[in-house]
C-alpha cells in the first residue's frame, strides 16, 4: 500500500452497473408524490362540498319536516315539545288503510317491472330481435315522462269521454279495471320499468356466455341454467326492484290522478290533504312522511340482508361476451313477449359439445369443452 504525495486517490463507491439506476429514497419513487397528494386532497374536498350541498339541500329540510311529528312548537305549528297526538290524528285520518294500499300496489308494480325489465334485457342482450336499439331511447323517454301525463293519458283512454267512447269500443269494465288499484299498479310498472332495465342489462350483458355454455355441455336445461346464472345477476334484480319500489312509493302523479278519482287512497295522496287544509297540519303531514321513509329503509334493510355475507363474483380470467340467438320471423314477431328458447342457447348434444367445429350448422354458440368443465367446477 502506497501513502503518500504519489499515492493514487481512495477509490469511492462502486458506480452501479450499466443500465442500472441506483434506488432512490421512498420520496424518489413517486416522481408527482406532491401532485397526488395535492388531487388527494382536492378530490376530499369536493366530497365535502357534496355533502355539505345535499345535507342543506336535502337532508337538513327533511328533518325539520319530520321532527314536527313530535314537536310541533319547535317550528311555532303547536304548543306542545313533545306529543304522540299527530300519531294518532294521521290514524283517524286513513293512514293504515293508505299505507297498505300504498305498499301493495307499490309491490305489484316492482313486481311487474322488474319482470319486463328482465324480458327486455334478455331480448336486447341475448338476442336479435329486430328493433332492439331503439330500446334506450324508448325507455329514456318513458323514464323523463311525468307520471301524472301518463296517469291523465289513461284517463283520457278509458273514460266514456275519452278516445274508446269517441270510438265506440267504451266498456265500464275496462274503465273500472284502469281507474283502480290495477291501473295503479301497471301505470306505476310502466313508470317503472326503465330504472329496472339499467339496473339488470349492464350486469346481463357482463355475465357473458361461459356459464350457461357449461350448464349447457353438462346436460343442464334451462332451470339449470337460470339456477347457475340467476345468483350472479340477484344484486342487480333486487337493486331494481328496490328502486322501482321506491319510486312508487313516493310516487304523486298516479295518487292525484287515477287513484283519487277511483277513491283509492295512496299514502303520498293523505300527506298532500294534510297540508292542503288551512290551517296546514304539518304535523300529520310529518307521520305520513314517516310512514313512507320507513317503507322504503325496511325494503333497503330487506336487499342488504339477503346480499349480506355472499359473494356474487365470477371466477374466471376469461369472460367471453355470450352470442346473440339469431332469431327467425317467429321469434322476431314473438319478442316482445320473451319467447322461452330466446332466454337461455339451445342444449348441444355431449359430441357437439367436444366437437363443435364438426357441427358448424347446428351448435351456434361454439365452446371448448374443457372450458365449460372449468367453469362449472369453479362454480
């Protein structure tokens, strides 16, 4: 070892080889760290604005409306902090009977709609029917019509001086029919519909054909195929069905028209007498409007308690997009009711199934077999 003037200098750290970058600190690795915090912490700011907006916009107004069923003097409307008269007043009013026609025909009509909802997924999504693009459209029209034009439409149908009597083709039976708790229900379905629809096609159309493929190469008919297929799609038809059944809940159009007309009392119908009066009575009101948040929190409770706890995830790496059914002029013609083949592909027979490029002509939907067998096993 030389030391001295002539010694050669102290050889430092070992440079990093070639193509190599030597690791940077934890502040180095995210070269816009500054930059996502800062959306970090604009984007939690406009959170907080939304909420702030909503609670004063929504929340904050509600809960001064319904705190009047108890404490009218809290808004100068009584003389009493606390009390349990507005209960019993909204009771002798007809709320009872109100609430439950109310939740009847409110089921009915999710019923209804979730039902024609599904019929026009698996038509629009599975199939070729002719005419199938113009359902969005249809339905986004249906969907920004006011109840209460559709209601008065009817009304201006079925009455003796409406369109059938111009006609000759009135019948008392079909205006009672209309003007009463099943005209209710199916204008409400009607209504309806469109919420069901975009709540179900989306998740219809993500399942794709893998599942019912397998059911099919495994000998399962069409209840097997909607026992495998109907769980991963149960979210979406109960969030349909829950919304469809809120809206008719809180539904005013049908109530001030066609049900006020037939003398059938709807609970959002009683809220609106209460405070028609004069003085208004805004404490029966405030029942009323209890009654209805109520309906639709145990239908919310309901949904989250069969969903509760289960997974509805599709374990697969390799989701295919099911092929439509080509339809003939039958099932062109009988789309619009949901022909039953048009639901679920046809049955290929166990060869068809291990070998589909032989069969070109009569297996329309082409798989692997071993790729059914995994998907059923991960089933």
């Amino acid at each position: 070892t030389v030391i001295g003037p002539g010694a050669p200098p102290a050889a430092g750290p070992a440079a990093p080889p070639s193509g190599r970058r030597r690791p940077r600190g934890r502040r180095g690795l995210l070269p816009g760290g500054g930059a996502l915090r800062l959306w970090s912490v604009r984007a939690q700011a406009g959170r907080v604005v939304v909420a702030a907006v909503v609670a004063v916009l929504l929340v904050v107004p509600s809960a001064c409306f319904l705190v009047q069923a108890v404490s009218p003097r809290l808004f100068g409307q009584g003389s009493s902090w606390f009390t349990w008269s507005n209960i019993s007043q909204a009771l002798q009013d007809g709320l009872g009977h109100a609430l439950v026609d109310t939740l009847v025909v409110s089921l009915a009509a999710a019923l209804l709609a979730t039902a024609a909802a599904a019929g026009l997924a698996v038509v629009s999504e599975r199939t070729t029917a002719v005419g199938r693009r113009f359902f969005v459209p249809g339905l986004w029209a249906v969907l920004l019509c006011p109840s209460y034009l559709i209601a008065v439409g009817w009304e201006e149908v079925v009455l003796r001086s409406g369109v059938l009597g111009a006609a000759g083709l009135w019948s008392a039976g079909v205006q009672h029919t209309v003007m009463g708790p099943v005209g209710v229900a199916i204008i409400l379905a009607f209504k309806g519909t469109p919420f069901a629809y975009f709540a179900l096609a989306p998740s219809l159309a993500a399942v794709g054909g893998d599942l019912e493929h397998a059911v099919r190469a495994h000998g399962g008919g069409r209840l097997a195929v909607l026992r495998t297929v109907g769980p991963v799609l149960l979210p979406a038809i109960l969030s349909g069905f829950v919304i469809v059944f809120a809206e008719s809940v809180g539904d005013f159009g049908v109530a001030s028209t066609i049900a006020a007309s037939a003398h059938f009392p709807i609970a959002t119908y009683v809220l609106y007498e209460s405070i028609d009066t004069f003085p208004a009575n805004f404490g029966t009101a405030a029942v009323v409007g209890w009654a209805l948040v109520a309906s639709v929190g145990g239908a919310l409770a309901i949904q989250a308690r069969l969903t509760r706890g289960r997974s509805f995830a599709v374990v697969s790496g390799r989701i295919r997009p099911a092929l439509p059914r080509q339809l003939r002029w039958r099932g062109q013609l009988l789309a619009g009711r949901l022909p039953p083949r048009a639901v679920v592909p046809p049955r290929p027979s166990p060869r068809q199934a291990a070998f589909p490029s032989r069969h070109p002509k009569r297996c329309v939907h082409h798989f692997p077999h071993s790729h059914g067998s995994e998907c059923c096993a991960r089933q």
